[in-house]
C-alpha cells in the first residue's frame, strides 16, 4: 500500500500558516505542509490535559477526544459573555451566594477560578447569572466548567432559551432537563466538568443563570453558608452545539473560522485511481462538512462528506468534467467516530464505513493523468467546510484490496 499524503495518526507539526503532512514512502520523509488559516487566536486542550492558548494561524492539535490527538477545525463562534472567567464583576449579578476569587487552578493551569459558596439564605435559590442581547429564533449553546467540592449538583438555566439543565458534578452525570438539546457533561480531569447544551431562543435577551441545587431538580432550599463549588469559563455562544473555550475579560470576544488546504499536489494523487481516507468526527449542525481532492473547481472533484443534521448521513462521491461517476450516501450517527474510505478506479469503486463494504459499483470513468492536484478541508473554493475533528486523513495512489479497506476502516 502507498500512502502518498498522510496527516496525523499520532504524527503532529504545527506551525503558523502551517499544518504538516507528510509522505513517507521507501522511509523517506519528505514533508507536506497544509496551508492553514484563522484570523484570531484560539483555545485547545493539550496533551496535558490543560487548556491553552493558540496563536493567530497557528492549527490546532487537541487532545480532547482522543489520546494521540486530533486537527481540530471549528467554524467562527463569539462568546457573548462579556467577563467569561470573572464573577466577581457587577456583570454577574448574585442571589444567595458569595464568590470567592482566584480560589483554585482552573482548566488553563492557572490560579483564576472563583469559588460559588452559598449563603445561609432559607427557601432560596443561590445562584450568579449575566444578561445579554440575543437573537430571538435561531440556536444557541451554553456551557460552563464546574469543579465539585461540596454540591453535587448545579444547574445551568438560560431564560430566552427557555431551557435548563441539571448536572451531576461528583460522578459527571447528566440529570432532568428542559427545552435542552445536545447535552454533555464532559470530564476534564482535575475534578472539572464541562457542563453544555443548546436550544432555540424564544426572546431578544437572556439571562445565563449557573446555580447550586440541593438535589436534581432542586434549586430552592436552606442554604447553610459555607458549601460551595469551584466555577470556570463561562460560554453563551450561536449554534447548535458548545465550542472551544472563548475567554473575555471586558466584550464579546470571536474565534475566526478555520480553514485549511493545499495545491500543487500532482505527484502525490494519483488520478486514475486510489483511495482517500479519513478517521475522524464533525460537529453537527445544518450545514455539510467534506474532504476533497479536486482541480480547483466544483465539477471535478472526490469527496467524502457529512449532509446536514436534518438527515444525518456520510456519502462518498466522484464527479469527473461535472459527470457524477459515483455516489453512495450512508444513514449514521454523526455524534461519533468514524473510518471511512473511497476507492476510485475505472469500473471500481467502493465506500466503506467502519469496516463494512457499504456500497460498490462495477461502472464509471475516473481522471486522466494529473487531473487532481489539490487537497481541501472542504469543497474548492471554500464551500462544505470541515469542521470537526481530524485523528488520521490518508491519500493512497493505488486502489486498495477489499480487505485491506476493510482492515484501514475497521475501529
């Protein structure tokens, strides 16, 4: 087998403008370098298991989901809480708790997170929150890092998302909800959860709302004045789902969409035949997500692609001089990981998901020499973004035996 662009796979270089691939055929390492772009810093999780800060341009190699890594790509977001990290600031307003700040280390490593300690108010709620401008109608994510010291539950309510959740911050179970959708409790070691969900607004303002509970579904009680929780890293952000952290000290803050790609690649694709393959996971949300080898436009392309969640669906696809030679679209679950692989050859081709032939076809033309030349984290020109995930984004210049794709795909 000859992979002739390899990217990732535990094998990580970053630099700024740069994400390396790389080709390693008879030993030889001759570098690939992806050019990559966002026009703002950015936050990852690193192999540490700490948050920290990303450079303008600089990729992203996080360590959130997987041990060996992933490229991750993340379109632009903006954290409309305005003091994301500071709950001692009179943005937050307070009901039957004090803040103890810069209490104890947060994600990032750092000495900033504050304590939330309830009062000895009776038949309260004990809570902080921020309100802020939002557009009525469309998705919105909240998410909030809480570390557990002395109650086991908190809920996360957010007033023009008509929706709260309910957090089990001891054992990092999610508890009774409303109006929620895509809710996650995350562990990030050191004791911190990343609480999230997402819902649609209802309103042209909300209240973020991160209270202690007594038990699930139990905010009002008899605070006893010295229990607390550790809270980090606020996030109230526009989509379907929570995003990297976002830190604020002051505005809103945005994240730049990122994007990657490279040109130039004639002699490493092979266009007649091969097979392109990825391991990776997208965020869902309204919009497809592809992987394409192309010639710099639309009509002459290979993808593997994501649909929109409104039917969620992997599909493989090879269009020829804008012919569609092959397509093949595939029912899963886009939550979760995925090996793919499409192999082109002419009168072959395949798609396989995670170790099963899901499709084949004896019929269709494929490239002349030379044809494909560019690698895209999307379609040409931008369009179907990636955004997700990346372990293992392989180019062979052979096509591939039935098992051998089936051992390249099998988790």
């Amino acid at each position: 087998m000859a992979e002739t662009i390899k990217l990732g796979n535990n094998n990580w270089a970053t630099k700024e403008g740069n994400m390396l691939a790389y080709n390693d055929e008879n030993g030889n390492f001759k570098p690939i370098e992806l050019d990559f772009a966002r026009s703002s810093s950015a936050t990852v999780l690193k192999r540490n298991g700490l948050i920290a800060d990303v450079a303008i341009n600089e990729p992203r190699v996080s360590f959130e989901d997987s041990v060996n890594g992933a490229f991750k790509l993340e379109p632009q977001r903006t954290n409309v809480l305005t003091y994301s990290n500071d709950f001692t600031n009179a943005d937050w307003a307070k009901l039957g708790v004090t803040i103890d700040s810069n209490s104890t280390q947060s994600p990032t490593a750092l000495i900033d997170a504050d304590s939330l300690i309830e009062d000895s108010s009776l038949a309260s709620q004990h809570f902080v929150e921020e309100t802020k401008n939002i557009t009525n109608g469309v998705d919105y994510s909240v998410s909030c890092f809480i570390k557990y010291n002395s109650k086991q539950w908190v809920r996360l309510f957010a007033s023009g998302l008509n929706a709260n959740v309910y957090f089990d911050v001891l054992n990092g179970v999610i508890g009774s909800s409303s109006n929620a959708l895509n809710i996650k409790i995350k562990d990030y070691g050191g004791g911190w959860f990343r609480c999230s969900f997402s819902s649609t607004s209802i309103a042209t303002t909300t209240t973020f709302k991160v209270s202690l509970a007594d038990n699930d579904g139990v905010v009002v009680y008899d605070g006893d004045g010295v229990s607390f929780n550790y809270i980090s890293q606020t996030q109230l952000e526009l989509g379907t789902f929570a995003t990297s952290t976002i830190p604020t000290t002051g505005t809103a803050i945005t994240r730049a969409a990122e994007s990657a790609s490279k040109t130039g690649l004639e002699s490493y694709i092979n266009s007649s035949e091969g097979v392109l393959f990825i391991d990776g996971s997208v965020f869902k949300d309204s919009f497809s997500k592809s992987i394409s080898l192309n010639s710099g436009v639309n009509s002459t392309e290979i993808q593997l692609g994501y649909t929109s969640d409104v039917d969620p669906r992997v599909f493989a696809l090879v269009r020829v001089s804008n012919s569609v030679e092959y397509i093949y679209y595939h029912n899963i679950d886009q939550s979760l990981n995925h090996l793919m692989a499409l192999k082109w050859k002419p009168n072959d081709f395949s798609f396989f998901v995670d170790g099963v032939k899901v499709n084949s076809q004896l019929s269709g033309e494929t490239f002349s020499a030379n044809t494909l030349n560019v690698l895209d984290l999307s379609r040409s020109g931008g369009t179907s973004q990636f955004i997700g995930n990346i372990k293992d984004l392989r180019v062979y210049n052979t096509a591939l035996t039935d098992l051998e794709l089936q051992t390249l795909t099998t988790i």
